[in-house]
C-alpha cells in the first residue's frame, strides 16, 4: 500500500525529527518523511534532515515578510511534494490557520496534524510554555510527576484532542534540563510510533474512499 508522505516542521535541535525520520525507515512504516520544513535556516534539524537525503525548505518571515506570502509558500510547497500529514516537532511558530484549515480531517478519526509538547496537556501548556520554560514551571510547582503529550494541532493551541500520554516522575534532584533529557527519550521512542498507527488509520480511510469511488 502506498506510504502517507509526511511533513515534519521543526525550528530547533531536530531530536524528535530525527527519530521520526529513523523510524520511516523501516520497512513496514506507514510513512514516509517527503519533506522538512523549517523557520530557522540555521537549525539543526534541517541538517539532520539533509544527512537523510530529505527535501528541505526555510520558510519564515524573512524569506517571507508578508504573511500573505508565508502561508501561499507554506501552502504551495504542502501541494508540491504531495503531503498527506504534518508532524510538528519543536516548531517555534504557530501554523497558519490557512494551513490547519486545508489540513482539517475528513474524517475524525483521522486527524492529519500533529503535535508533541513535553507535559502533560492541560497541564503547562499555552504561552510561553516552550522548551525549558515548561520544565522549570513544572519543578516549581511542586508536580511529583511530568511527560509528553502528543496531539491532534487544531486552530487553539496545545488545545487539540489529546492521542497519547505518557507519565513520567519527578526525581528529588532533577534540574529542568535533567527532566527535559528524560522526557525527550520517550518522545523520541513514542511520537514515530504515534505517528505510525495515525497514518495506518489515514491509509485504510483513503483506501475505503477510494473503492467506493470505483
Ligand atoms: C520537544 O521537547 C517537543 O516536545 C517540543 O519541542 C521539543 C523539540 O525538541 N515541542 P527537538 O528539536 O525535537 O530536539
């Protein structure tokens, strides 16, 4: 069966890309990665990317400065290399609402844009809960517990249904960047895994289309 190409967007270090990217290897995997899309030229994941061979694009406000251009290019790129499914990984920018709209699911069931966010949504998410920021408000509110969230992206932010949980503990001594380094081991054992059954589920739902065109 055909292979869901999949976008990933990503701004940062590229650890949760990199593994996405690892796991598409496989030969059983239901995805592909056709692209990497990044605001930040300067960023590793892109170069993580291009060690795999992977088409990559920097599109931000400075290739960009019109937002009207920035979501045309998001788009038009989106179209080029006929992507079925986005995957944000550290992304810094919130997606276009032009974007979300055109990558709405058909199907509920199926969701086609996705998030991971290192707590446990609600719990330390929204503004200005990114990166370490997250992690630090966790260990000083006293939580005995942290994780991972990974989400369906839908026009409020870190507000879309919520696919998977993982829990994770809280160490007496951890440092934020203690918490951050465990947690990511999961995320990157669990997002591609994530990823996998949401394209299994979006492949059988475009089949079922398909043969009750034909
Ligand atoms: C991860 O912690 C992820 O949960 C959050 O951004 C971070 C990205 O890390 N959305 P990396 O760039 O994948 O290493």
């Amino acid at each position: 069966m055909k292979k869901v190409n999949l976008a990933i967007f990503a701004s940062g270090s590229g650890s949760n890309a990199e593994a996405i990217i690892h796991y598409s290897c496989r030969l059983d995997a239901a995805y592909r990665v056709a692209l990497m899309v990044s605001n930040n030229s300067q960023c590793l994941a892109l170069q993580r990317a291009m060690m795999f061979d992977i088409p990559t694009l920097h599109i931000s406000t400075v290739t960009h400065p019109e937002p009207h251009d920035f979501v045309q290019s998001v788009l038009a790129s989106l179209r080029e290399y006929d992507i079925d499914m986005i995957a944000l990984a550290g992304y810094m920018k919130h997606l276009p609402a032009e974007v979300i709209a055109a990558f709405s699911a058909a199907e509920p069931q199926a969701p086609r844009i996705f998030n991971i966010h290192p707590s446990l949504l609600p719990k330390f998410g929204g503004q200005g809960m990114y990166g370490l920021n997250v992690h630090k408000a966790v260990i000083a509110s006293g939580e005995r517990e942290s994780g991972l969230t990974i989400h369906e992206v839908t026009a409020e932010y870190d507000k879309g249904r919520i696919l998977h949980q993982h829990r994770v503990a809280l160490l007496p001594e951890d440092t934020p960047e203690t918490l951050a380094a465990r947690i990511n081991l999961w995320e990157c054992e669990l997002y591609p895994a994530v990823l996998q059954t949401q394209a299994e589920l979006l492949r059988t739902m475009k089949a079922a289309a398909n043969d009750s065109r034909t």
